[in-house]
C-alpha cells in the first residue's frame, strides 16, 4: 500500500484490495441523492403523464441494474451477489429525493452499489424528463450509512 491507499501499490499503480482473508458478514449500505425538478415536472411524474412513460418504476429498474452492474462500471470493486436492492423515491418541495439500500453477504462492502444505484435512477429521471425539464440538477448523492455484522 502507498499512503494508506488500499488501492494503490508502493509503484503507484492501481491495485484491487485483496479480500480473500476476510470473513463473510452480512453488509448494508444506504445512500441519497436528489434531483431537482420543476413543479410541473414533479407533478407530471406523479401523475404518470411525462411521454416517455412511468418514471419512477423504470428509474428504480435501472437503479437496480445499476447496483447489479457496478463492478462492471467501476474498475477495482469486487463482484458481489447481492440479497436485497432496494430503490425508493419521495417528494420533495424541490423535487425528489431517491434512496438505496443494498445488502449482502460477502467480504466486502456495498456502499459503491448502494450510490451506484442513487446515481444511475437519478439520471434515468433526468433522461426521461429532459424534453420537458431543462433546469433539472442531480445533487447531493451520499452515502448515509454502513453496516457489517456477524
């Protein structure tokens, strides 16, 4: 390791962690993120009338995919099978906020999935809405929380 970088070798080349000498545990992790919409657009989503179909249901598919998919998308995280994705959507005066919770029981953790997942249904709610929302701003995507029992 270079500087405590689990990531980086001592020549400074990229390295994916070795964890074949830990235990598996049960692991969750929770992230957010919003997307600010226009009122009407907020609206139009609720009420199932954006053209390009029900937001929120192919949203949180693709959030799903997207947590399935992230140790194809990000290079050094580790292929995990995952027991439960869950993507969850409220309103919000400003839009919506989306939240993810991933779980597994593996040797490491989900929090990469779990934002994985915020990010890419924030951006299927923008891809669906672009045509009638040009002022939309995905923000504030964060991991909430981590947990690793027994």
């Amino acid at each position: 390791m270079s500087d405590g970088l689990t990531h980086i070798r001592e020549d400074g080349s990229a390295s994916m962690v070795d964890v074949s000498e830990k235990p598996v545990v049960r692991r969750e992790a929770v992230a957010e993120g919003k997307i600010r919409l226009q009122p009407a657009t907020l609206a139009a989503i609720l009420d199932g009338s954006v053209p390009k179909g029900d937001v929120l249901a192919v949203a949180r598919i693709a959030g799903i995919q997207a947590a399935k998919k992230t140790a194809d998308l990000i290079p050094l995280c580790h292929q995990l099978p995952l027991t439960k994705v869950a993507v969850d959507f409220e309103p919000l005066d400003e839009g919506l906020r989306i939240q993810a919770t991933v779980r597994t029981d593996a040797k490491t953790g989900v929090e990469m999935e779990a934002l994985s997942a915020v990010s890419v249904a924030a951006l299927t709610v923008y891809d669906m809405c672009k045509a009638v929302d040009k002022t939309m701003v995905i923000d504030e995507i964060t991991l909430v929380e981590k947990t690793k029992g027994a």
